[in-house]
C-alpha cells in the first residue's frame, strides 16, 4: 500500500472542523505542537493545544516561523491571520487524538503497546533491539507516552512498517481508553507496577484497572501475576495470556537469578523444560525489564535457544542527553547511543536552548535501519541542521560522507569513529556547544570522552525534564495571566547558573531573580535575554548592573538615592524593583518610609518602578496563617499607596513557592518559584506532586576488612568493636558532605543497601560500613536521591534542604539530563 496523502481539507474533513482554507491542497506531513520546533513549515500544522500555557498565545510565534496552517478553538484568531489555514474545533487534543486514530486505521499493522509503572521506555526499546532484524519497527520516541506523545508517535507510522511497539503513560482515571482507540494493540505487555503517579488515583487498584484499558483489544496479553493483585484472571484482557515470574507458578517461571560478572544468569521453567539466557546487567530493575523482554520473545514464537542469543546481546539505553563542561570552555551535549531522524529532532531542540556559546556544531553518525532512501534521508537530515542553525557538521560513516554536497554549512567527514579519534588532536573545538550523537555500533562514546573535561568522581545529576515537571505543576496552580519569576540565585540552589536559565528561558517563564550583580553579568554573558532582577545590589556594582541590563531590588532610601545618581548620565526610565518589608524584618521599606519614598519616585524621570513586592515569613505553617493574612494585607495597603503615586501599575508580587500552594489569593500578577522547582515545598506532605531533580553520586575507591577493636579515621572516632568491612567513597567536607554526616549519622546508598558512616568526615573522603555487604571498588554510592532523600539528610543533621543543595562544592561536577 501507499502513505496516505493528507490535504488540510482532508484534515478538516476528519476532525469535522468548520474551516477557512486559502490554500486547500497544501500537503500536510508533520503536526506541531511547539512553535519553537518546527522542521518544515509548510508541510506542517500547529495544533494550538492549552494545557498549563493557552497554546492559541503562540499562534504568532508559528506564524512567524512561516507555519501556515492551524488547528484553534477561539474564533477570533482566524480572520488575524488573512494567508492562513484554519480549522476551528471543539478540543484541540482531541482533534490530534482524532487525527492520529484515523491515521492508526488506515494500516493494519501489528502493533505491541506497553504500560506500567516503571520500565515502559526500556522495554520499547529492548524490544526494538530484540525484533530489529525482523521488522520495520516504528515505535514511540524516546518516552512519548503521554496523551499528547502518544498521537506523535502513531502519526510516524508509514506503508513499509511491518511492526510498531508504542507505550502509554497515565496520570489519571479516564486518560487510557482514548490512548487505546490510537494505539489499537494487538500485543499488550504490562511492565512493573508501583507508585509512579499514583496521586493521580484513589487506590493501587483504580490505577491497575485504567492502565488494563489498554488491552482491551488485545490478542494477547503478557504480564507477572504480582502486578495484576486484586483483579481476577477472568477479568484481565487478552484473548491469549502470557506470564512470568520469580516467584509463583508461571508460563516462564524464573527459576534461579546469578550474578555473573556484571552479567546476570536466569534460569526458568517453560513447557516443562528447564531453559537459561544471560542478560548483561545485574542490576535490579534491569534485570525484571530483561525478564519481560524473555517472556516477550516466547510469547511470540521463538524458540528459548533463539532468545537467548539475542537477549545476551542487549545493550544499554540512554534515553537521556547529557549537557556537560567539555574542553578548551565547550558545552558537550552527548547523546552517543541512538540515532534516528525523531530524536535527533529532540537532540536539535536541546541544542538550540543553550545560549552559552555562539556556534554550534553536531558530530552525527550516519544512520542506520531507517527504510529510507539514503538520498531521501540526508537530504531532511540537512534541511534540519540548516533549519536549526547549525553552523558545523562533522558527519562519521561513508553513507553520510556520500552527501557532503547537500550541507551547505561548514562540515568535515570521517568514514569512522577510528578516523576521527585520529585526527582528534588536529581539530579545532573552543568555545562552542556540541552535539554528540550517534549509532550505538558507531561507538561514539570514546568521541565524548575526548571531548569531555575529566569529570571528578563525585557527580551531582540534575533532570531537566523533572524540573520542567515541576515548572508545570506549579503554573496548574497559577491563575491565567499571572507571571512567574523563577529564583536562580546561589548557583541556581546549587544545580548550575546558565544551564538552568536556558531551561527557564526556553520554557517562558517572565523573570529570573539572582542575588548578586555578578550571578546576572554571568547569565547576560551566557545568552540570557530574560529580565533578570539583582536581589542584593552593591553600590560598587551599579555601573555593571545598568551596562547588562540588570533589575535592581531597591530596599532603602539610600540605595535609591544611590541608584539615581548612577543614572545621572542616561536619559532613560530605568527598570528597578521595590521592597517591603510586610514583617519579614531583613529588608525593604516599611509604613514609615512610604512617604519619602514616593515622593523621590515621583520625582524622578530616571526609574521605572517595574514590580512592588514583599516575602512572606511563614507562608507554608498552618500556625502562623494570621501572620500571613497581616503580611498580605500590610503589602497590599503600602503598595497602593506607591501605585497612586506613580500613576502606573507595576507588577505586584508575594507569594514564594509555598505561597503558590496555600495561599492563591495572594498571586496577584506575579509569584516567585524557589526551592519548588528543585522538588521541595514545605507546603505539600512528602512533596507531593513534585518530582525529584537532583542526584549527588560518588563511587567506591577502595574496600577494607578490619580486625576486632580497629578504629577508623581522624581521631580513632570509628570504632569497630567487632571487626567488619569498610568502603572508602571519594567525597568529603570539601564537595559540600559537612562533618556532621560523621560517625554514623550520615548514611548512603551503596547497591541497594543504606550503610551508615564511619568515623570522621574528611576533606575529600568517607567511610562507611558495608559490613555483610558486597561492594568493590568502582561501585556507585548513592549520597541522595528519590529514595534516600535530601529531606532525610536535611533531618538528620537538623537543617533545611536548601542548606544541603547550596553546600555542594563547585568542584563536583554537574550532569544536566534531558529527555
């Protein structure tokens, strides 16, 4: 069969839209839902989606970027734009969920949907690994599983596919049924089941209930029985069923579980015959994935000998890029381990958020196993390096080497990963952003390891996505039409500077908020256009602060006066933040100074009063709400009096993070997000909602056995009475791991197991006691992370978590992982 061509009036004509067509016969290929990544304008059409931004605002940016056809809900949008097509619908989401369900029937294609809690990614794409070789797969990108991924992912199917794998991901009840109609699985396979999103149900048993929807076509269904607790055999899905276990009776029941040198050996029963597969991991979560990936494979036909082969030859996934400081002053995006036209669009998006070096430049393998013609495939391949700006391509494969004509940009080609490592020394790489990305069978990690600065062991892991996560939790709880200043003051509480301003700025939050002048001259160096307020400005800074157009907080008579005369030599009204102090007691301008205050604001041609704002003292404490209510109201009363002054409105703002949480009435046009887009709000129970950002990791140096009454460290503090086993970790009081940690208050996370400390902190060191444990040199330590939390380290040594996020050492390197 052939792909279906789409006309946007054919669109129109499936989503029964009323419409405004100028040019009916414009070919549609790609549905866009971000007006910053567009690949080709005119063969696309944005859907103007609203969910915690209203997606009509950024009709004008599409437009801009030379999209001409859409898909609205407001009517009024249609005549502004005379040369556009438009489709007007009830529901934008749902018109891409119609689209895609039509799009899905007109294939009959097997199709394998996966659900779960945890391990959804992995399995696609093992899976993919595993039936490569006997399919044109088409499968979900990255981890597209959402009610918005979901329809992107099916929309990529075309006529040569012979297999997809999809996964699909829930929040809430009543979100599956309609993942279901646009998946259409004949394959279900249900992956682990824990408590990933569960505040989004009322029980275990209503979330297992909506994710099963998924199946309910399904000509077979493949799952472990601990998953399906609560739910009758009768009342799960599939016409057929497939199960495994570890640990009751089973289709493929695993047996025997054995650790081989980084390697796991499985044994199981199946058709009555003792049969093995060696997986090449031993971890815990990857080792239950491989388990799902076996049943799989025998659920589909093949034989244990043929499965066996293939498992042992899976190969790790990253599903994450990784931003990190590279040399001669470069920013190294490496995301060596997959390449294909849908991910390196991902790949590109990222790129274009880094502001921090003019050039960019891609290291790009060809690519492989795509059913394209190579000519076909290098030519899109070019026109999105040029669409994203690119400025240098060097291009690793004799396929992609054939089509250096089609770069109309500075390249250089390698005809392997061999040839490049060897004329390494002799290229030029200095101050500029580099994406690295590549086949696995290209091997490009050993590109970003040269690339990369050598990274000290200790290594705190900062997830971009979870902190978008936590930027869009807090904006559901915004009116519309409030603005957010996000604080990235103390190094970003510790996570980077630039880094997380690029992620700010690229996800349109209003303002950033530093404490210094020169936290901001950094980030306005860096490529930061945001307005940027200077919380603590010095006097001796003004000068910088007016040359980068930074926004000072002004908390005195003094400073103002200060400030003005700075200004004596321009003519301009400049931007400046005003402070009150409505009862926090540390600075601004209380009820006694209002009147000289306006009176000099009056005055002056020379300021522009940008926003009015106070911070509220105890906004997250129940007990001290009273206090809260009389802050708001005295910030209320003061800030009218300024504005009546002024004749103008400035933004008003007092809310911080936890102020978002309880107290809604007090957003007024502007609130300041903190620690909450890190994961924390003393607000939420247990920070619900959030998700964790940070990682701080080091790893084992060396491994001890001691004898009955050895002490341990500085002082003899560690005593060990019995004798056992120590492990020294390469973190100390110098990476930000303060001495209270020692002597057993501190623990870690060490495979699996929390080991407490031993002895003294030291400066760049740690003991702990693994005792009855199996570590080895090499192996990862876990400082903090979703499980072993920063709330529990701030507990135990009677703190607050900001303290433990801005103690960490500039030394210890920073790992940014988008997806």
């Amino acid at each position: 069969m052939q792909n279906p061509i789409y006309t946007i009036a054919k669109i129109a004509e499936i989503l029964n839209a009323d419409s405004k067509l100028v040019d009916a016969e414009v070919i549609i290929q790609y549905l866009v839902i971000d007006s910053r990544s567009i690949l080709v304008p005119e063969n696309s059409v944005f859907f103007a989606l609203s969910s915690h931004r209203d997606g009509h605002e950024f009709i004008k940016d599409a437009y801009a970027r030379d999209i001409r056809n859409f898909v609205v809900t407001k009517a009024e949008y249609v005549n502004q734009y005379p040369d556009g097509n438009f489709l007007l619908v009830d529901n934008v989401l749902a018109a891409l969920q119609q689209l895609s369900i039509y799009h899905r029937e007109q294939f009959q294609l097997q199709t394998i949907g996966i659900t779960g809690s945890n391990g959804k990614t992995i399995v696609k794409e093992w899976l993919y690994q595993l039936l490569a070789a006997d399919f044109n797969i088409v499968k979900s990108p990255k981890s597209y599983n959402s009610q918005i991924g979901v329809p992107l992912s099916v929309w990529q199917i075309e006529a040569d596919h012979t297999l997809g794998i999809f996964e699909a991901g829930i929040s809430a009840a009543n979100e599956m049924q309609r993942l279901a109609e646009i998946i259409q699985p004949g394959i279900g396979i249900l992956t682990n089941i824990g408590e990933a999103h569960a505040e989004g149900f009322s029980s275990k048993k209503e979330k297992l209930t909506e994710k099963l929807k998924l199946f309910s076509g399904s000509d077979l269904f493949i799952y472990s029985p601990e998953y399906v607790t609560g739910i009758s055999t009768k009342d799960l899905p599939g016409k057929k069923k497939f199960t495994w276990s570890s640990k009751q009776l089973a289709d493929l029941q695993i047996t025997a579980v054995e650790p081989i040198e980084g390697n796991c050996y499985l044994r199981a029963i199946y058709q009555d015959t003792e049969i093995a597969c060696m997986l090449p991991f031993k971890d815990k979560a990857s080792i239950e994935n491989g388990m799902i990936c076996w049943a799989t494979l025998l659920a589909l036909g093949y034989t244990p000998e043929q499965a066996d082969a293939r498992l042992e030859k899976l190969s790790h996934v990253s599903m994450r890029l990784e931003l990190k400081n590279g040399i001669n002053q470069c920013s190294i995006i490496d995301d060596s381990y997959s390449a294909d036209i849908s991910s390196l669009a991902i790949a590109l998006d990222f790129l274009n958020q880094q502001n921090q070096h003019p050039k960019k430049t891609v290291i790009l393998s060809e690519l492989f196993e795509t059913g394209r013609d190579d000519l076909d495939l290098y030519t899109e391949i070019a026109e999105l390096l040029a669409q994203k700006k690119v400025n240098r391509l060097i291009g690793i494969g004799t396929h992609i080497s054939r089509y250096a004509d089609l770069f109309n940009f500075e390249t250089q080609f390698f005809d392997d990963t061999n040839a490049f490592v060897e004329a390494f020394p002799g290229l030029q790489f200095s101050h500029e952003t580099i994406l690295v990305k590549g086949a696995r069978r290209f091997g490009f990690g050993r590109i970003s390891k040269l690339l990369t600065q050598k990274i000290h062991d200790t290594v705190l892991e900062i997830d971009l996505n979870a902190m978008v996560g936590n930027l869009q939790f807090y904006r559901s709880k915004i009116k519309p039409g409030v603005k957010i200043m996000a604080m990235v003051k103390a190094f970003s509480y510790g996570s980077g500077s630039f880094e997380i301003a690029n992620l700010l700025q690229f996800h349109k939050v209003d303002y950033l908020a530093v404490a210094y002048a020169d936290e901001g001259i950094a980030l306005r160096k860096a490529g930061i256009t945001l307005p940027i307020m200077v919380m603590s400005p010095e006097e001796s800074a003004f000068e910088a602060i007016i040359r980068h157009r930074l926004e000072p907080e002004i908390y005195s008579l003094e400073i103002l006066n200060s400030f003005l005369n700075a200004l004596s030599d321009y003519d301009f009204d400049y931007p400046i933040h005003i402070k009150i102090d409505s009862g926090m007691h540390r600075l601004g301008f209380d009820q006694t100074e209002v009147d000289a205050l306006a009176a000099l604001l009056k005055d002056s041609a020379r300021v522009k009063v940008q926003s009015i704002f106070s911070h509220l003292v105890a906004s997250d404490a129940a007990e001290h709400d009273g206090f809260t209510r009389q802050q708001i109201d005295t910030f209320k009363i003061i800030a009218h009096q300024l504005v009546n002054v002024l004749g103008y409105k400035p933004l008003l703002h007092i809310a911080n993070t936890s102020g978002i949480s309880r107290w809604p009435e007090a957003q007024m046009d502007m609130v300041r997000l903190g620690i909450g887009l890190y994961g924390f709000d003393a607000a939420l129970a247990n920070n619900r909602g959030l998700q964790t950002v940070m990682v701080l990791k080091t790893t084992v140096t060396q491994v001890k056995n001691l004898q009955p009454g050895e002490t341990v460290g500085y002082s003899r503090r560690g005593i060990m009475p019995n004798g056992g086993k120590i492990a020294t970790v390469k973190i100390g009081y110098a990476d930000g791991y303060t001495r209270y940690f020692g002597n057993g208050v501190g623990k870690m996370l060490i495979n699996g197991h929390l080991v407490p400390v031993i002895g003294s902190i030291c400066m760049d060191m740690t003991m702990l006691d693994v005792t009855g444990i199996d570590v080895k040199p090499g192996d990862e330590a876990i400082v903090f992370n979703q499980e072993h939390t920063i709330m529990q380290l701030a507990k135990d040594i009677n703190t607050i978590p900001y303290e433990i996020l801005t103690n960490i050492s500039q030394r210890v390197k920073r790992v940014y992982f988008y997806e």
